[in-house]
C-alpha cells in the first residue's frame, strides 16, 4: 500500500459529506449508471478486487460530533468516541472511503468483535486499483458522488437490504427484493457490488451486478 494514499479521519470531511437525499438528487441528475456498469467494472475486473469492495453512494443522515466516527457493529451504525482503534476488546476498522485530491479518506468505520472472525478485514493493498478508480472518478466529476466501501457480505438471491435511520441509528434490516417496487419512492440505491458469474467474469454485464446491493431509504415507511 502506498502510505501516502490513505489519509486519516476528519470529522469535518464527514460533516462535508452530502445527506441522503441531496446525494440522490445529485445521482439522478448526474446518472452515473452506466459508467458504474462500464468504466468501473472494467477495472474491479482488471485488478480482480469484486469480492473485497464495492462502490458506494457517498451520503451520510445526520451529524456527529468532532469525537465521533460512524461505527458499524452488526447491523447498527452509531456514532462512537473512538480514542483507540483497539477497544473493548476488538477493533474499529475503516470500511468506506471518498477519494479527495487523489487520496482515500475513510468514513465508515466497522467494529470487529472480540472472539470472532473479522468482518472488516484491513483495506486491500492494490494502489493500482485505487490510482485507476481514482482516476474514473476524476473524469467523470464523481469525487463526490461514489466512493468505495469493504463489500462485507454478498446479496443473497432474493433478499435486499434496507437501511433506515432512527434518530442517529443506521439499521439495516434484510427485506424481500419486491420490497423495492412496492417502496420505489423511499428507496436510495446506495451500494454496488460485481458478482462473478461462471467461469471469471463470463457473464452478461447486467448479471454481474446489483443494483439493489443496499438501499437507504427516506421519508416514511
Ligand atoms: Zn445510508
């Protein structure tokens, strides 16, 4: 890994990240689709990194504090004081990241517990990756629409995930994939990820993705 890639966490930087609903805004209006499924799957491809990250909608759903980091544990994503990255027996680990004058600055945190397997491994080592990414972001006027994230577990057939937040709480509940026509409104495409089909990558470009890998939702439901 190239030390100097991955910067350090901001607060401010978080605090500077669009809400939910002015980044779909920005997503619709910008429609980056097809270079999610072009450009970008062409180097998750190159750089074979399809089961380690994912891309992400680069939001947040409210503020925190200049001592808090979003932290994930479990399903649940809380605001923490975070004054080591060792604590309570386990470790609070980096898993999304926007890219900002050419460097990584994370965002999300995830908590691996004590005793079990890590679910947030460290950030895969592929500066090469991480340059071309960059560098579609930086065609594309992207910086500050999508970003990457630590793809933690794969969509299952017929399952989707939603987030929705209560107060400053992030759940993420598992939903039938109908849930997505039936709530079209409220839902938020807010991660991709590229699923290999048979035999590396052979496979139409549309099965290779998914387009509902996470949902965040908005208003009521
Ligand atoms: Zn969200």
């Amino acid at each position: 890994m190239a030390a100097t890639l991955i910067d350090t966490y901001r607060p401010a930087e978080y605090q500077a990240l669009p809400h939910l609903d002015n980044a779909f805004d920005s997503f619709l209006e910008r429609s980056p689709q097809h270079i999610i499924e072009e450009k970008m799957m062409e180097v998750f491809r190159k750089h074979k990194v399809h089961n380690e990250l994912a891309v992400c909608l680069i939001h947040r759903h409210f503020d925190m504090g200049d001592d808090e980091k979003l932290v994930e544990f479990g399903a649940i994503s809380t605001p923490w004081v975070v004054r080591d990255e060792n604590m309570m027996g386990g470790s609070v680990k980096p898993r999304s990241w926007v890219f900002k004058g050419g460097k990584m600055i994370p965002y999300e945190f995830g908590f691996n517990e004590w005793g079990q397997p890590a679910v947030y491994k460290d950030v895969p080592d592929k500066p090469a990756f991480y340059a071309d990414f960059n560098a579609i972001l930086e065609e594309e006027g992207l910086n500050d629409l999508l970003g990457l994230t630590l793809l933690t577990e794969r969509k299952k057939e017929g399952v989707v995930k939603v987030e929705k937040t209560f107060a400053k709480a992030n759940v993420v509940f598992a939903q039938p994939d109908s849930w997505t026509d039936d709530n079209a409104k409220a839902a938020v495409p807010a991660q991709w990820e590229y699923a290999p089909g048979i035999g590396d990558f052979v496979v139409p470009v549309k099965k290779m993705l998914c387009f509902s890998g996470c949902f965040c939702t908005r208003g009521q439901i």
